[in-house]
C-alpha cells in the first residue's frame, strides 16, 4: 500500500545520513517516478525532504526534524534498540527490522553521532556459536506456530539419548544460558516440557490448532530450579587452582570455597543426570569427586571406559 511505502520511505530517510532515489526504487520494488512522487507526497505532507544533486546525491531530512518522542531519552531509546538488534541477530524477522527503523527514526539527527558511539558500547548477539542459520530456520518456524496457535510434531533426542516422536502445541519459545528452547505442552506425556532447541530435528508445523490452556506455567518457573528438591544430589568437589576459571564459569561465588594452596572445594546442589557426569568428566584430573560416594564411582567407572577405548 502507498501509505505503507510512505512511511516506510520517511522512517529509513530518518535514520540514515543520505539515500538515492535509486536505492529507494530497488528496495521497495517502483520505479524512480514512483520514488519522486511519494518524497514530493511526504513533503506536502509537513515533513521537509532535502534533495541532493551528483554522484553522492540523494534525499535526506532536514538536520532539525525528528519525531516526538515524548519522554524517552536518547539513552532509553539506545537501551531498546540494543535489545531489538539482538532479537533480530537471532531470528532476522522483518517485523523487527521495521520497528528498529521506527524506534531510530525517534533519534534527532543531531543526536546520531552520540547514538552510534553508545551503540558500540554494548551489543547483544544471541546468536549461538554454532548451527546459527539452522537455529534460525526452527525459531522462525516455531513461532509461527505459537502465533497461529498450530501444534507440531517433531523427532527428539532425551539427556539420556532416547529418541521417540512427539506432537506438541507450542507456547514460548526461551532463550536461556547457552541455548535456545521451547516451552509447550507434549500430547504424549500429558505435561508441560521444556524441549531443547538442538534436539529438535524434523520439526512440522501441523493443520491442528489448539486453545492455550488455561494452567500454562511460566517457562521460567518450570524445570530450571524449581523442581523437586528430592531428585537433587548434595555434591562435594575438590578442584585445582589451574581450572578456576571454568569452575566460576558454572558455579556460584558462595559455592567456591578457596583453599590456601589455590585449589577449590565446591559445595552445590546438583540433579543426578548424565549431563552432570559428563561435566565432571569434562574437568580431567583436575577435578574430583569427594561426595557422594555412588557418583564419584560412576565417574571412575566411565573414566576406566575411557581408558580402555584407548588402550
């Protein structure tokens, strides 16, 4: 729609420096007189476009015009679009580009330079390390799903390397320490879940639609910490001074205490899963297991394993 495409054009002429007529006919797939036209239109319109003749010619918005932005302040504005660039680094949604031109055309020209330097001063990427275009691929999918409302089915790999097939009707999708997850309800456990990202192959957004439930628990609230006390393990590590960087990576300040010699007793509450096995198992020599007595001979046993796959 021609309205659409108008502000569309006052918002990118807001938030940069200097555009052609050319770039703007390419981007927004019309012809240059199209282009002439709809500045001529935002011109009438109140909002004072500056032509530019050459070979760096171009359109630009008079220095003093800027939107009312009411009560926000450049560094508030900053804050929002920090945070919206890490949202969009991660699921490259157009809807979020265009309310990152939005919210930046609330940016004076005369405040842009300021801008850009609070801009280097802290970035959020949610990208992962790795698999970042395939990670993409399934949150794009997953939230469309959740917004129509649509179950899916999906192939997962458990902690404990069990696989099976699952329909789900998704609800949130959660982005928590190193990884991406999703929060819905699983048709074949009759139960809210948390579903890790990575695990999820062959995912299929299905024709059914679901009503989300009434007693849905907050994602936050379910399986991180919250859950049953019993099924945690009183753990006792002895630690040597040359890993203590990656045991203040994992463990919290007050679960480290510091020996004189540099090593590290850790005293933390831990859920028994092989997850947690592999994690000692990670640490080498240079850690052991003082407590419980059943986990530091499982670690043994596999680390006797290990040995003879190498023998």
């Amino acid at each position: 729609m021609k309205i659409d495409r108008l502000l569309a054009i006052t918002m990118l002429l807001l938030n940069r420096r200097r555009i052609s007529a050319k770039e703007l006919s390419e981007r927004f797939e019309v012809s240059l007189r199209t282009v002439y036209r709809d500045v001529e239109a935002i011109n009438q319109a109140g909002i004072p476009i500056v032509s530019f003749a050459g070979l760096s010619g171009g359109y630009e918005i008079m220095d003093q015009y800027r939107l009312e932005r009411q009560f926000l302040s450049l560094e508030e504005l900053q804050s929002i679009i920090v945070g919206l660039k890490g949202i969009r680094s991660t699921v490259g949604d157009q809807e979020i580009g265009n309310l990152l031109d939005k919210v930046g055309a609330l940016v004076a020209k005369s405040e842009q330079n300021t801008a850009a330097r609070l801009d280097d001063q802290l970035i959020i990427d949610m990208n992962p390390w790795r698999r970042g275009s395939e990670d993409k691929e399934k949150l794009n999918m997953l939230r469309s799903a959740i917004k129509e409302s649509r179950q899916i089915s999906f192939q997962y790999i458990s902690s404990q390397s069990e696989q099976s097939i699952r329909t789900a009707e998704p609800m949130s999708i959660v982005a928590k320490g190193f990884g991406w997850y999703l929060y819905g309800y699983c048709l074949l456990r009759q139960d809210f879940r948390i579903f890790r990202l990575n695990r999820m192959k062959e995912i299929e957004v299905l024709s059914e639609t679901f009503e989300r439930r009434a007693e849905v628990k907050a994602p936050f609230q379910y399986g991180w910490g919250k859950g049953d006390p019993s099924t945690l393990i009183n753990l006792v590590l002895h630690a040597q001074q040359s890993i203590q960087a990656q045991i203040e990576d994992y463990f919290q300040p007050k679960q480290i205490a510091y020996q004189t010699d540099g090593s590290m007793i850790i005293t933390a509450k831990q859920p028994d899963e092989p997850w947690l096995h592999s994690l000692l198992l990670g640490y080498g020599p240079s850690v052991r297991v003082l407590e419980p007595a059943h986990l530091a001979a499982a670690i043994k046993e596999k680390a006797e394993k290990i040995v003879q796959l190498y023998s």
